[in-house]
C-alpha cells in the first residue's frame, strides 16, 4: 500500500492504481473526503477531471475503526478516462486535488526505483511481445490463446514457440491465421524461452516482453497492463500464486509488489533495457528445472526484479498478483532433468551476468538463427 501521511487530519492512503482499457482507477481512502466538496484528479498535461461524489465518500469501516465515526464514508473508487498522451512513468505525476487548494494537491504516488527509458513513451505507443512457450499441450493451448487475445487491451504482438510436440500441437498453431508461431525441434525450455525473448526482443524489437506458460490464462479484460508497469519500473517481475506468503511485505500490484523468497516461472515480464543488461536464459541448461530461477537471480544482481534479503543470505523476488488462472494439466517435470540442472546451477550461479542465448560456439549460433527462420509470422 502506497502511504502518504501529513497529519491526522490529512492522511491518505492509495491501495491501488491501474489502467484498463481507456480508464485509469485509482482506489484508497482520505480523511479530508470527510469535508470537502470537491474533488479532481490532476494530470502531468494540466487536463483536469472533477469526480462525482458517490466515488469519494464510500463506506470505510477499516478507517472508522483506526480514527472515529466521523470517518465512516472517507473511502474513494475513481474511474476516469486516462489521457492518450500519458506514458507510465508520469503516473506517479498524477495527483488529487481536494477543495481545489494547492496545498491539498497531492501526488497519488511516489516512487524510488529507476524506470526503463522508454517508460516515457505514451502507454499506447509501446510496443509489447506476449510470449507462450508450449510443449504437448494441444488440449489447453488453443483456449490460453483466445483467452489472451480476448483480454489483451493494447494492442500487442503474440508469438506461440513449440518445443517439438508430439501431439496436435503444430497443425493447432497452423489454423490460427493471427498469430506468428514456430513449430521447432525439441531443445528444452531455456532454449525455447530464449527464442521467445530472441525474437520478440531483437526481432520485432518490443519493449516490453511477458512470457506466459501455456497452462495458465487471464481471465480479465486489460490483464497485461500491470504487468507492463511492473516491468517498466522494476526491469522484471514474477507472477505471485493467491497465496504467495509475503516473506517482506508488499501487497501485489505493479506499485507494491510481493516480497518473497519463493519464485515460480508461470508468468513474467521484461523490460527491453534489463534484458539487455542481463540477456537470456542460460542455454547450458537441458530439458527442466533451475532456468528461471538462474535467470531472475541474474536479474537482481543487476538492480531488476528483486533484492537482497534483510539480515540473511540469498534473494527476495518481486512478484505481481495477478487475474491468471491454471488449467490442470499433467506436469513435464523429470527428476532426472532436475538433478542435472541443479548441478548446472551450482556450476554456473557466480558467472558474470550476462548470457546469450547460445553457446559459445558456431553451431548453437546457427541453430538459433535456424530456428527464427522457421517462424511463420502472422
């Protein structure tokens, strides 16, 4: 929760803000909402909204208890048209005014971390790559992407990579005519998240990347907007599972995101500048396990997507809660797999940061090339 506190009498708390579709929202609570008569949301372009008030004197039960029965109805839920013109970085530019007095002019939220460079573009403007790794999935593949093409409210490139399928999985990819995909030899899943991230970054050149497992789906419309907001101001960020424990706080969202010790790869997002500090995932690693975690731990070392952990040894993930479901679906885990990448990751865990997304030899560089030719693009 994002805290701004001056007095009792003006303290104020943002639970959350976000943008979907055309709206922003912006949701917490304001003692002055008590008194005041008029309140209006203030943007970096000067443009200003007046709010009606059933959006500002809500009921607040919490607040009541903490500061009196006066305060029962201080809670606000505004919705209000988000100027084309605003890029992510200036929303932390956006403030509430109450009683039209400067001096209750307020910024609805403040920030420490550096944003991506390009967070200065307009969020229309951005370009972003969705991302879904796949292999056997034929039966759930085909409802993760409508459902993401359904709920995606920018417009955005898709890109599905199969990992050598034995079942129906290619001729699935084939009947969607929207949708760039490839149909590639079975090489294990860092190599086939680094094509993702190969080709929606230095390919189509997009600025933000998620890459999404194809067992899991957004089940509400604008579900890609935290998560590139997340990765703006954070370089990368995880997704947190509904009962992710909070090991240091944070309550989820793109602003406070979880502070965990625990790390899934089922759902993530790159800013385009941190992924060329950091590069790809490492391609010495085989079929499964430990190459996400490698890959976010490198992350961190270079300022992105975590820090240290307080009085202890090892890292805290950021992670976003998000409206992601999961399919129930048979896992590909092989411990033998397992236990090789765990070696690997000992061997590897204090190499420099960087990696690419081949081997240091010819050959791998020429498979990956390869493999980007063999993408049909929609």
């Amino acid at each position: 929760m994002e805290s701004i506190v001056h007095s009792n009498i003006t303290a104020r708390y943002i639970d959350r803000v976000t943008v979907m579709g055309n709206d922003i929202h912006i949701d917490g609570w304001s003692l002055q909402c008590r008194d005041t008569t008029q309140l209006t949301v203030v943007f970096p372009n000067h443009q200003t909204i007046s709010i009606p008030e059933e959006h500002w004197r809500r009921s607040s039960p919490d607040i009541e208890n903490i500061y009196g029965t006066q305060y029962s109805s201080v809670r606000f839920e505004i919705i209000t048209p988000f100027p084309k013109d605003i890029a992510p970085k200036d929303i932390g530019l956006i403030s509430l005014r109450f009683d039209d007095k400067e001096e209750n002019h307020t910024p609805i939220l403040t920030f420490g971390e550096t944003w991506s460079h390009v967070a200065s573009t307009p969020l229309h403007q951005l370009k972003i790559g969705i991302g879904i790794p796949t292999y056997n999935r034929s039966g759930t593949l085909p409802h993760v992407i409508e459902q993401v093409k359904k709920n995606t409210s920018l417009p955005f490139n898709l890109f599905v990579s199969n990992d050598g399928s034995n079942d129906t999985t290619c001729s699935i990819l084939r009947d969607f005519s929207d949708i760039s995909y490839g149909n590639f030899r079975n090489r294990g899943i860092a190599w086939n998240k680094n094509r993702i991230l190969f080709y929606l970054k230095e390919i189509l050149k997009c600025d933000v990347i998620i890459i999404l497992e194809d067992d899991m789906f957004p089940d509400s419309f604008a579900w890609e907007i935290d998560w590139i907001f997340a990765a703006l101001r954070l370089g990368h960020i995880n997704l947190a599972h509904p009962h992710q424990h909070a090991d240091e706080g944070g309550v989820g969202f793109w602003h406070d995101p979880v502070i965990s010790y625990s790390l899934s790869g089922q759902c993530s997002a790159f800013a385009r500048e941190a992924l060329s500090y950091v590069g790809f995932l490492d391609p010495r690693f085989g079929r499964y396990g430990h190459e996400h975690v490698e890959h976010t731990l490198r992350f961190i070392r270079m300022g992105y997507g975590g820090r240290p952990r307080k009085n202890q040894t090892g890292d805290a993930f950021y992670l976003l809660r998000s409206n992601l479901l999961p399919i129930e679906t048979p896992s590909h885990s092989d411990p033998q797999e397992v236990e090789k990448a765990s070696k690997i990751f000992d061997d590897i865990k204090d190499d420099v940061a960087y990696r690419s997304p081949w081997l240091p030899e010819d050959l791998s560089i020429r498979q990956l090339r390869d493999d980007m030719a063999l993408i049909k693009e929609r």
